[in-house]
C-alpha cells in the first residue's frame, strides 16, 4: 500500500476556526502578516454535508477582503505538495477553490485539483460575481468545529437510512409521521456570530474576545438546545404512544424509546447486526484484512489467547467521514456474530456532572455481561479528544477517565473490542492511545478508482440500471469521494430517473448527479440571453478543442451550457487514474486547456469582447505555472528548487519567479491561440453543436469534430 510520510496527509490539516479568525483580520490588516502557525494543531474535516450551520464572511466581519487576500492565506495554509495518498482537499483547501473560483465550489470539498497532481479538471465559464462566491464558499468553513454537535444525529440517521433492511433500530421502524417529527430536530438553526454578539449587549472591547471564545463553544451551546428541544419533541411523542396508537404489541419498541430519549439511560441495548459483513463494505480491502484477526478473536476468545495471539482491547478505525468506518465495526460484529453496542463520543460530553460517566460505565457493564461483542464509539475525538480540555466542556476529563478506568478493567481474554472512529488520530488524547487502550489504528482512507467502481456497481446493484452504465466513468471522474458520497451519487440518480418517470438508471442519470454534488443544481430558470449562451458555447468549445488536441491533455468528458451552481457552462476532464503525481507536460497541458476558454473568446469576438467569465481560468492556470516555478522545480531558470513563501525570497529571485510565471502562461496562451486558430472550423461545429444540443458526452464531441451528424 502506499504510505506517505505523514506531514502529507491532508487530514492533518485542520484548522481551528479561531485561529483562522484570527488569521484572517492580520491578513486584512497587513498584507505580509504571518499565518504561519495555522499549520499545527486541528480539529477534524466533517465536510461533506450541506445542511451544517454556517457562518459567513459578514459573519466574521471580512466582508471585504479581497480576493487576492484570500487567495494569499489559503496557499499559506496549504501543506506542502506531495504526492498525497488521498486526493482529497483539506477543509481549508476548500477556500482556495473558492478564493481563486477557480473550480466549482463545491459542499463537498472534493478536488477537480489537488497539489501535486491534478485529478479530474473542470474548465467553466462562471457568473461575475468573486465576493459573493468568496461569501458563499466560505460558509463551509466552520464546519469544522460542528463536528460535536450535529454528528450524532446525522449518523444515526444515515445509520439508520442504510439499514440493511435488517432490524438494526428500533427506529427504523418508525413510521413516516413519527420520524419527520424526530427528523425535525436535523434543521439546524443558524445564529450568526453578529446576532449573538447583539443580544448579549457586550461592551465593544469584549465583542471581539467573546466571538472568538464563542467560536469554540458556539455548537455546543446550540447542540445542547436542539438536545433539549429534542427531548420535548420526544416527550409529545411518548404521549402519542402511550395514547395506543402503537396498541400493546409494540411494548419492545416503546422500551427502547424510552431510554434512549429518557437522557440519562440506565440500559443500553445493543444491536444486532446479523446481516452486515465484509461483503457490505467495499474498496476497502486493506482495512477489512486488518480486521479479520479481529472477527476470529471474537468467534472464539478463549482459543485464542490460549494460543498465544495477542491482541489489542481498543482499535481505532482512522479516516474522513462517510468512508465507512462504523459499516466496518458493524461488519466486525456481524462477521463474528456478536452483540454490536453503538455509542457515539458526542453523547458521552455532557454538561452535567457525572453525566457523561456514567453513561460509560453502563455501556461497559452491559457490554461485558454480553461478551463477546463489540462496543463502537463513534466519534472518539469529541470525548477524548485533546482540544476538549476547555471550559465548554467542564467534564470530559472526567469521562475520559472513565473510558481508560474501564478499558483497563477487562482482561483481554473477557472478549470485548473497543472499537473507536475518529478523522484524524492525532486529535485524540495520547492517554488513549496508549498500549492496553486503543493501540492498533487502522486506516479507513478514501476509496481509489478502483475503490470507487466497486462501490458504485455495489450501490446499483440494488437497483434498477441500463445496462449500457459503466461504473468505472463515473469513478474516474469522483476523486476524492467517500463511500457515503457515492452512495449518495447512486441514490440522486435513482431520484433524477424517478422523476422523469425511466424504467432504469442509466449513464445520463449519473452524471447529472455528480454535476449536481459537484456543483450544484442546474439552473433552468435562468434566463441567458443568446450573446452569452453563444460566448458561453464558444468560450466551453475553446477549452474542449484545446482538451482535444493536446497530446497529454487529460480526456474529455463532456461539455455543457447548461447553467449550474454559480457556472455559465462547462467543460469536465477525467483522468485516467487518480493521479499520483503529474508531469511537466500534463501540467502544461491543463494549462493551455484553461487557456483555451478565453483565447476561443478573444479569437471568435475579439479583444474588445472579452468577458470576465474567464478569470476563473486564468487562476487555474497562474496557480499551476506558480506550483511548476517555486514547488515542483520545473523551472530552467530558478532549478531545482522549492520556494515555500514567496514574500520571504529576496527582490531578485521575487523578480525572477515573476517572470518565470509570466513566461509559462504566455507561452501557455500562445500554445491555446495556435491550436484554436488550426481548428477554427472545428470550433465553430463544436459551438453550435452545443448551442443546439446543450449538452455533448465525450462520444457526441468526437462526432462532431469528424464532420458527422448527430441527429439520427
Ligand atoms: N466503503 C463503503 N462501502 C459501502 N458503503 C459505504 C462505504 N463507505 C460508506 N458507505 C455508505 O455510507 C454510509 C455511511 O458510512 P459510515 O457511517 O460507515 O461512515 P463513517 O466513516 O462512520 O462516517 P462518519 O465519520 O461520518 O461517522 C454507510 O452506511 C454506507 O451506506
Ligand atoms: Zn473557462
């Protein structure tokens, strides 16, 4: 497998909200500020959802910095370029897509391009709007610091949704009214920073103090209102059911409600988990051969310490969320066939004293009169996490205490696994991670291509699809997509198809859904007028055209017009492969494709006409020839060499870099001019084809560039 030296893994790089404040008012201030710091310690990326609260820009007061400003601390964050065992972006990294638009913005946080490799591209032609862009972008950035509060309810939901139609909560059997009632509470309900400032009348010089300590705490305080209004919601519910609707025969299921909404359970139950094994969770073989010894251990524990095996009480299942880490624990226990008992960290951080404790010893106590089984702690970081030590969580010391007290207290041979998720080891609390606790990890990283096929044909398996699909083109094009993500993928295309009342899932489906992840829905409404559709069609044509006649340009996936997320049109690249590292060629060939979309408008309206549509472009392409000059030592004159922060260089090799950058992108902009002024008849068809069409697929595109007919 592959490994990298771990100052690579983007997981690493999270950074707390506070400091990124902080970071942020500096930058406004002074343009040389120093960001450095932001590199070190950090919470965890639980990005990939889009109902999380948010604060914006206006929010953290900046609503005016520049895009540039941005720009300039999101490349500061950023760790140095690598190869990187996942492509993924790191929170923060969303920014820079953001900051440049250079790309979609994009919930999910996925990469059309990472550092030291850029997976599959997107060219577009974008509304001119960069601060509001910047504003939207940056709303995800606290999601972050969400992770307590919000993560309980997502999972147990999502555990829930993908149920295995096995009996895995009682839940799960709850009929429609009664969840929409419970689901309520997933809403969540945004206050700006502002707004509470507000109503705390705070004299000013404590407004600024206040914001940021309530930062830290601001989900918390929130998630500990939602719980409450949980509770009511679930007290009017006990009325319902003790009205009879449910009659007699459903006395199981009202127990069990009972104590998981009573808040201070005195019984835990455990579920059952028959009908999840191994087979359920793909493209992530490695972790799954890991576990195996596990699931041995726990068919039969004496036989196995009697021989002499040895093995850990606590395993730590590490990786971004929705990469399936809790489907692999419930495999653990259904492949052994023992009891599952879930609990997630959030629960256990409670304001109340004891509280939190308590809940552990109970869960250790059910868990062992059942042994073997499992006990899976979702979340582990948000009870024993090393940032928990503040005053927003007065009893988390304690009820780490409690955990270790009661992972210590149990022979190995007793039977019981610990096993523990986090994103990210490093957040945890070193007493955790110490021999007899959680001392095997194992890595639940990001599907690969291949990864991805499989869960994609796994997923479509359950329903009904053209055969004509193939799995493999919509992985190449989802770097960076976790498990749940393309789970999600395969369900938006079922609905798509649903809707426009198909027998079957096919390819087109897909990839209106992965559009719609990527960035957004299509946006029919909207009225262009026929100038820009027409610039629209020859700016998307231009970079295909480019795309297609360069020698080491990634392959054409498809080009659009159809309005999307903040996108005019588009054209989307797929690699090969993910892609480890790029050469110097493939690096120059993105940039001429991101040339091609304003060339082609320079070429077909001339210099007077060209729009600010491609700006995004021209980001793309200055980031790569600047990466190319100071980090991948690609450039003749300035060698073999890397230049972390620019503004510390001297004048000269400032001076010299400069021209470096310029000489690749004019070089670049001829390259893009000569091969659109060769094929301007190629062009023209292309844009009236899509003028006409909307939409071409990588087949359509190559017909029309033959000269044949689409219309058949
Ligand atoms: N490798 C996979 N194979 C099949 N399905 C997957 C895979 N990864 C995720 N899924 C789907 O996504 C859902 C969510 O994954 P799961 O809750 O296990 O992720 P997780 O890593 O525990 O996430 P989190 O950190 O957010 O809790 C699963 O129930 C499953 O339906
Ligand atoms: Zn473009």
């Amino acid at each position: 497998m592959f490994s990298l030296p771990t100052s690579f893994q983007p997981q690493q790089m999270i950074v707390p909200l506070s400091q990124l404040i902080n970071a942020l008012h500096s930058l406004k201030n002074s343009a040389t500020a120093s960001v450095q710091t932001l590199h070190k310690d950090f919470i965890p990326d639980h990005s990939s959802f889009p109902n999380e609260p948010s604060v914006s820009l206006r929010d953290l007061g900046l609503s005016d910095i520049s895009v540039s400003q941005l720009d300039e601390l999101v490349s500061r964050l950023l760790p140095a370029p690598g190869p990187q065992e996942f492509p993924t972006v790191p929170s923060v990294w969303r920014t820079s897509h953001i900051s440049t638009g250079s790309f979609f913005h994009n919930k999910h946080g996925f990469s059309h391009r990472r550092l030291g490799g850029f997976s599959s591209s997107i060219f577009h032609r974008q509304y001119h709007s960069p601060l509001k862009e910047v504003s939207t972008q940056l709303q995800f950035l606290p999601v972050w610091m969400q992770s307590r509060g919000f993560k309980t309810l997502r999972t147990k939901t999502r555990r829930i949704e993908s149920g295995y139609n096995g009996p895995v909560d009682s839940e799960a059997y709850t009929p429609t009214f009664i969840k929409g009632l419970l689901e309520r509470e997933k809403v969540p309900e945004v206050q700006s920073l502002d707004e509470v400032v507000k109503q705390r009348n705070l004299p000013e010089n404590q407004q600024e103090a206040f914001k940021l300590g309530f930062t830290e705490g601001f989900i918390r305080s929130q998630a500990f209102t939602r719980r409450s209004k949980g509770v009511l919601r679930r007290l009017i519910l006990m009325v319902l059911l003790l009205v009879g609707i449910y009659g007699l025969s459903r006395a199981s299921f009202f127990s069990v409600r009972f104590r998981t909404t009573s808040g201070f359970h005195t019984a835990v139950d455990p579920i059952q988990m028959k009908n999840v094994t191994f087979e359920h969770v793909k493209g992530v073989d490695e972790a799954k051969s890991e576990l195996q010894d596990v699931v041995e251990f726990l068919k039969n524990p004496q036989k196995f310490t009697v021989l002499g095996g040895k093995l850990p009480k606590g395993i730590l299942l590490v990786g971004p969320p929705g990469t399936g880490k809790t489907l692999l624990a419930r495999a653990v226990a259904g492949e052994a066939d023992v009891p599952f008992y879930y609990a997630s960290g959030s629960e256990f951080d409670e304001m109340f004293v004891g509280v939190g404790a308590s809940r552990i010893r109970n869960l250790f106590k059910e868990a062992k009169a059942n042994a073997p089984c499992v006990i899976f702690i979702d979340e582990l970081d948000s009870v024993g996490g090393k940032r928990i030590e503040s005053p927003m969580h007065p009893y988390s010391r304690q009820t780490i205490n409690q955990l270790l007290a009661e992972m210590d207290g149990f022979k190995p041979n007793e039977g019981v696994i610990v096993i523990g998720a986090t994103n990210f080891a490093e957040a945890l609390d070193n007493a955790l991670v110490r021999p007899g606790r959680f001392d095997m990890q194992v890595t639940v990283p990001r599907p690969d291509v291949k990864g991805r096929t499989e869960i994609i044909n796994w997923y479509l398996s359950k329903i009904k699809v053209d055969p004509a699909v193939e799995a493999e083109i919509i992985a190449r094009g989802t770097v960076g997509f976790s498990g749940a993500d393309l789970e999600n993928l395969v369900n938006q295309a079922a609905l798509k198809a649903a809707v426009d009342e198909k027998e079957m899932v096919t390819m087109k489906d897909l990839e209106f859904a992965k559009d719609k992840i990527l960035m957004g829905p299509e946006r029919r409404s909207v009225e262009i007028d026929k100038k820009n559709k027409t610039i629209t069609a020859y700016h998307e044509s231009g970079h295909a055209i480019v795309a297609y006649y360069t020698k080491d340009a990634m392959q054409i996936n498809k080009a659009t017009i159809m309005p999307r997320g903040p996108s005019l049109g588009h054209v989307s690249l797929l690699p090969e492969n993910d892609r480890w590292s790029e050469t110097r060629a493939q690096l120059l060939a993105q940039m001429d494709v991101s040339m091609g979309g304003r060339v082609a408008e320079e070429l077909i309206f001339g210099n007077d006409y060209i729009t600010t549509g491609a700006s995004s472009d021209f980001d793309g392409a200055t980031k790569i020839a600047k990466l190319m000059v100071t980090r991948f030592g690609m450039s003749n004159k300035l060698g073999v060499m890397t230049y972390g922060d620019i503004t510390k260089q001297s004048p000269e090799t400032q001076a010299a870099i400069e021209q470096e950058v310029r000489a690749l992108l004019k070089d670049s902009y001829e390259r893009a001019k000569n091969i659109l002024k060769t094929y301007s008849n190629e062009h023209k068809k292309l844009a009236d084809a899509l003028l006409r069409y909307e939409t071409l697929d990588a087949k359509e595109i190559k017909m029309v560039l033959e000269g044949k007919s689409l219309d058949q």
